[in-house]
C-alpha cells in the first residue's frame, strides 16, 4: 500500500479535514481531561471510567474515520467523514435551539464543525 497525496485542491480540503478529525482523535485519546474540559465537560471522581468515553468512543470513531479516509483516499469515504461532520453540527444545532445553548463557544464550534463537514463533503460530492 502506498500513502496517496492529494493533488487537487479539492482533495487537499477533504485531506486537510481528515488531519484535522485525527488531530482530535488523538488528543481526545491522550488528554481526555484536557478536552473534557475544553469542552466543558466532567468527571464525576468516583467515575474514573468516564474518561474510557472520552478516549474510546470519541477518539475511536475520529481516528478510524480520519485514518480510514487518509489511507483509502476515496470520495465514499469522505462522504462519511462529511456527513459526521454535519451531523455533529446538525446536533449542536437542534441543542442550541432546544436547549438555550446560544453561547460563543457553540456558536465558534458549529462554524469550525460546518467547515470539517464541507471539505470532504464538497470533494466527495464532486462540486470541488
């Protein structure tokens, strides 16, 4: 197998969004508390299993997604980094509107979550 550079620049959107979703990943897996407080978020201290969470399901599914999409280099698998994206955004939306969580960080994540979402998506969709 052999590492695939992006030669378009609509490749280098979907790459970069990719990066950036195992950049997460890996911070989520070996600073969990660090994140959990970024975003406001924590433990309960007779709950040390939390933390499991944090680095299993939340850096699983962002490492998986994002190495899968680097190694395999596929519009498909831009569609589903894009579409995880968006449906994040898509949550942080509804729970904005339904639950009076207009805040500037809400507002900043739901920006940064739209643009991950629109590289790969734009790329996979053949519009870039």
């Amino acid at each position: 197998m052999e590492f695939y550079w992006p030669t378009t620049q609509g490749e280098w959107l979907a790459w970069s969004s990719a990066v950036m979703t195992i950049l997460f990943g890996l911070l989520l897996l070996f600073a969990p508390r660090l994140c959990l407080r970024i975003l406001r978020l924590q433990t309960a201290p007779d709950h040390p299993e939390a933390l499991s969470e944090a680095r299993g399901t939340m850096a699983g599914f962002y490492l998986g997604v994002g190495i899968c999409a680097l190694l395999f280099a596929q519009p498909l698998i831009y569609l589903a980094l894009g579409a995880g994206w968006l449906f994040t955004a898509f949550g942080r939306i509804i729970s904005m509107m339904s639950d009076r969580g207009v805040t500037l960080f809400n507002l900043v994540s739901v920006v940064i979550e739209i643009l991950l979402a629109a590289a790969p998506l734009l790329y996979g969709l053949g519009w870039i």
